[in-house]
C-alpha cells in the first residue's frame, strides 16, 4: 500500500489533531486469545505512526494495567508526536480480577489517575475518559473531579465512553468534553438516535470502538463457537454465540459483494462505512480499531481512502436492524441501557 500519510482532523471543537483513525491498543495485552507477540505488536505501534496513526487508546482496566505499561515505552520515545488515551472507572478485584465493580467517585478518579501516570511513565494524559458510567454517583462530582486534573496539568482534555445523549450534555456544562467513545459500527447503531446528535451539537468527537464489531466483521468466523480459542473473551458475547452466530454470519452478504466488486476487504468496507459517518452525521469521527499485527493494522488504515457510493451505503442500512444479540451480556453500563 501507499506511505502516504492518511488525513487529520481535530478530535472535537478545540481538541488535538489526529489522524482520521486511531488505534485501539486492548487487544495487545488483554481479551483476545492467545498470547500476543511483543516483537509485533510493538513494530505495529511504529508502523501505525508511519502512516499517520497518532491517536493511541488504551484503558486501567485491560490486563489490570498491563497495556498501558506495554505501549508506554513507545508512547514516551513518541511523544511529541501522539495523542495518548488511556480510561477509568472499572475498578477489577486484585485477588479475582473477574470481579469488578464501576466506580465514578473522586476519591477513586484521584487514585486512578496517578495510576495510570505512573505505568505510562507520562506527566500528562492527553484525553481522559470515563471508561463506564455509574447512575449513582452525579455527573457534577466526576466532571468536576476530572476537571480538577485539567487545572492540575495531569490531563489536558477529557472524554467519556457509553454515556446517553442526555449525560453528554449535562456532563458538557460541567467541563467541555472533546470525545465520546462508544460501540459503532455495521453492527451496532443505537448511538445514532441521541448520543450523535448531542455530539454533534455541542461539538464533540465521536470515537468508535469495535467498528469491525470485534472482528465479526472481516468475516472471519464462519463459526464463532469453533473459530474462537477457548480463553477468548468474545465467546461470553452475546453475538458470538450458538444460533445468533450463524444468524450474523448470514448478514456479510452485502460485505462480501461490495468486496468483491471493488477489490478490498470486507474489513475494509465494514471500516469505510464508519469513517463515512463522518459525512453523513456531520461530526468529527475517528475509529480506533484494534489489532496487534502490521498486516492488519494496514489493512485498516486503507479503508480511510475507500469511499463507498449511496447505492452501497443503502446496501448495507439494514444489516443493523437484523443483528442477533445484544452487545454485551449485561446492557446496564452501556449508553443504549440506560436511553
């Protein structure tokens, strides 16, 4: 593929430039099967950087920190030249890390921050999300415990994940927010209805996650049951499982001959479509797919430069509403479970 560079756009009213995808670290330490190698995932992170990737997502919570102490030797040696996400507020049990709880206090957002800080080896966290939403605790005490670490030059802008429209906008009149990071993709749609709109009217970034709805997208699971290694952290999800696999396999048709005719993949027309989005909701989008390997990760990034027609984009309007399962097994700590 082409060393070009792909484009840039600025993360929200008044956020940093990044490049038009990010990449989402996770999957390098934690969820995905067997074990990642280091040498390759770590010439991804440099890879991604030649071609213009510079927003780099990762969390407290995957692998108990353990990705952010993987990517931290690169996002240092970078960076003058990356735009480093990292999340709280799922607080894992350190005797049974299965076990977790959300928390959205102050007290706990403090604590978590120099965590984080700490593994990473950074003085400041460049966007700073609330990775879960706890109902029990006010927007105005988070926000505002996460606008202290602004003022404090711990974290320069703040973001939050799987929040409703609604909590978008009472959590923007506390503190501007450049980004929102919820699951988009072919897949799963339901943040159209009111967490884009809020976005888009108050100007901030949406940043998908899973836009290859976890990898069902790419195809490559003609049977999920059988084609997942059995520590993968899919065969808990709902979509992945028994008859709402073989359902949502059936639902890659128009996928696949939209590949077909244009000589791309399926990932690629899957990613194409959520970068388009961009367009068609007028607002600011920057998907961060996951992946540990080079091949995958320029795959990726040449669906940026694939523009599918509104005869392909009606193609594929329906897939959504025929999906077998929801997201995840519990739907509470997501924006669509609380709408």
């Amino acid at each position: 593929m082409s060393n070009d560079k792909i484009a840039r756009v600025a993360l929200g009213d008044g956020g940093p430039e990044v490049g038009v995808q990010g990449l989402g670290c996770m999957g390098m330490s934690f969820a995905y099967g067997p074990t990642t190698d280091e040498a390759e995932a770590r010439a991804t992170l440099e890879r991604a950087l030649e071609l213009g990737v510079t927003l780099y997502d990762t969390a407290d919570m995957y692998g108990n920190g353990e990705n952010e102490k993987f990517i931290a030797p690169f996002i240092r040696a970078n960076r003058e030249h990356v735009v480093l996400a990292t999340k709280f507020a799922i607080d894992a049990d350190p005797d049974n890390p299965a076990q977790r709880t959300i928390r959205n206090d102050r007290p706990y957002i403090r604590k978590a921050v120099e965590g984080s800080l700490r593994r990473l080896g950074v003085e400041r966290i460049d966007l700073y999300y609330m990775h879960r939403r706890d109902p029990q605790v006010p927007l105005a005490e988070s926000v505002g415990a996460m606008a202290e670490l602004v003022a404090e030059g711990k974290v320069k802008y703040l973001g939050l994940s799987e929040v409703t429209g609604g909590e978008l906008r009472e959590a923007h009149a506390v503190h501007p927010i450049a980004a929102v990071q919820s699951e988009w993709s072919l897949f799963s749609r339901d943040i159209e209805e009111n967490v884009v709109p809020a976005a888009r009217e108050l100007g901030v970034a949406l940043v998908p996650y899973s836009p290859l709805g976890r990898g069902f997208l790419t195809g490559a699971f003609a049977n999920a049951d059988k084609d997942l290694s059995t520590d993968d952290w899919r065969r808990t999800q709902p979509r992945f499982t028994g008859d709402n696999a073989a359902a949502n396999v059936a639902l890659l048709e128009p996928l696949r001959r939209i590949a077909e005719a244009r000589g791309v993949t399926l990932a690629q027309v899957a990613l194409a479509w959520v970068q388009q989005r961009a367009r068609v909701d007028g607002l600011t989008v920057v998907p961060i797919p996951g992946t540990r390997k080079r091949s995958r990760l320029e795959e990726n990034v040449g669906a940026t430069r694939v523009e599918l027609t509104a005869d392909e984009l009606t193609s594929l309007e329906p897939i959504a509403s025929k999906v077998a399962g929801d997201r995840y097994p519990d739907m509470r700590f997501t924006s669509a479970g609380r709408e």
